[in-house]
C-alpha cells in the first residue's frame, strides 16, 4: 500500500530535492510558507490534523547562523518549539518524523569524526536552537529519525557556498576562505536520496538518531579551492586568480563554529547498505547540473 508522506519545508535545498525523488516512494503532500508557518504553530497542527499523514519529513528550518545570534526567538520557534509540535501531532497520529538536524549541535573540540552518541555542546543559538528540536522529537515521538548533516549546498536555491564562490569568483580576483575549520561538504541531492531510501525501512527499530554526510573532508579553503578548479574545467565564467587561506580570528562572524564536525556515518550506511560517495565527485556532478541548467 502506497504511503502518504508529509513534506514541510518543501522549498528549501533538500526539500525541493525531496519533492523530485518522493513520488517513486509514496504520495507526497508539500507544503510551504504560507501555507504553514513554522512560527504559528497552529498552522501546523491544523495542517498535519488536516492531511493525516503516514510519514512526515521536516525539512524545514532556520538556518540563518549568525542572525540567529540577533533573534534567538524565532530561530527557537522554528527550530525548537516547531518540532516538538510537529513530533506531538506525529504520535498522535502513528506517523513515522523524519527530521534534518546539524553538526553544530558538537563544539567542534574533537578530532575524529563524531558518533551520534556522542556529547552534544553547541556554540551559538542556532546550535542551541536545532539541539532543542532534536531533544523535543526524542521526548514526545516513538517513531523518529533525526538525520544530522553537515555544509550542505544545493542546485537549487540561491544562498549557499558553492553559489557565493561562483557570483565571487566571477567579480573579484583574490577571495579568502577560511582554513581553519574542518568538514565533510555535501550535496542536498544525496541528503534527499538517503531519506528517500529509509522511508521503506522505516521500521520501531530503527527509530534513533543518524549521522550522514558526502564521504571526505575538507576546510572551507580547500573546498572553495575545488569548486574553483572543478568550474573552471566546466566553462563557468571565472576571474578569481588567487584563493588565500585564512582563520577563523580573521574572519570574525557574530556566531561561533565548530572547528571541527566530521561526522561519522557508518550507523545509516549499515542499514542502507551502501556509502556516502565522496564530496568531490558529488560536487563535480552538481556543476555539471548547475552548468546545463538544472536548479535555479
């Protein structure tokens, strides 16, 4: 019997992925600002009571990191006081929550890749924020999962790092990247393919909490570094000459980062079967994408 599966947040980088790959595992219901808002929680419960879900993935979130420094209420009212709504009206109905989550619910402190279970200590509000979520779908939902990922970019949308170094690469010849900070950068396609392929194996038992990011790691320097040399080859229009790395204390910004999130993902490629390909070679592929047209 064909599931009905409840995308909130269907606008965003995964979610718009979300709303392309979907249909082959359910009927997909999308919904999106205006039709509920993450900050009115009655648009929520009446949206969800109203649709009667099977499976609700909330791809939605605030994830503006340092204005979330300035207005620490919203970012909990989309964040935190959004989800638990969202996982009280889950358990009333039986459905099975999927929930994106974040590496910035770690410090960054340590240096080998973090296991889910290990100690949460976000650094900034929007940190905080998205560890509220998470803690309030583990209180109120049975049936969850909650996916962190980590640097994500997309074809889709305008504001993420590939997008910002390909508009400043084509204006400027020098941009600094900070170096200082380690990662795992990954394609919101592949975010997309891996709910996507859950939702059959959607079982009690495999209720919990999942690590997934693109395989490899990389700095933000050395990330801007392969976008460039990978556009290049590509015929995107280009000026930049000189990419100079620099620290973090270079690059002050209203919220703090973890210097280091990894994230390991051998709990999700277990049950999956499979491994996350590489961050490079999933870059390479959405350019290409990005190049003929694809996204916006």
């Amino acid at each position: 019997m064909t599931k009905s599966i409840l995308l909130i947040g269907s606008n965003g980088q995964v979610g718009k992925e979300l709303q392309q790959i979907l249909p082959s595992y359910g009927d997909i219901i999308s919904v999106e600002r205006p039709t509920v808002d993450l900050a009115q929680p009655d648009t929520l419960r009446n949206v969800i009571k109203s649709k009667q879900p099977q499976i609700i993935i909330n791809a939605a979130a605030y994830t503006a990191v340092d204005k979330a420094e300035s207005e620490p209420e919203l970012a909990s009212a989309i964040n935190a006081i959004a989800p638990r709504i969202i996982a009280q009206e889950s358990q009333k109905l039986g459905a099975f929550l999927i929930h994106i989550s974040t590496d910035y619910v770690f410090d960054g402190n340590w240096y080998r890749p973090y296991q889910e279970t290990d100690a949460t200590n976000p650094l900034s509000v929007y940190g905080k924020s998205k560890l509220a979520g998470e803690e309030a779908i583990r209180e109120t939902c049975a049936h969850h999962l909650i996916l962190r990922t980590a640097w994500v970019y997309g074809t889709f949308g305008k504001s993420n790092f590939v997008k910002t170094m390909l508009r400043l690469g084509a204006e400027r010849q020098e941009i600094r990247v900070v170096a200082d900070q380690i990662g795992s950068p990954t394609w919101a396609q592949d975010i997309a393919t891996v709910i996507a392929q859950t939702i059959p194996r959607l079982t009690s038992e495999i209720s919990g909490s999942y690590h997934y990011t693109n395989s490899g790691i990389a700095s933000w320097y050395d990330f801007a570094v392969a976008i460039f040399e990978e556009a290049q080859q590509l015929g995107f229009p280009l000026k930049v000459e000189r990419i100079v790395p620099i620290t973090t204390a270079e690059y002050p910004t209203p919220a703090r980062r973890p210097a280091y999130s990894v994230l390991a993902c051998g709990k999700i490629s277990a049950i999956l079967e499979t491994h996350p390909p590489h961050w490079r070679q999933r870059l390479r592929q959405m350019l290409r994408d990005l190049k003929i047209g694809h996204g916006e």
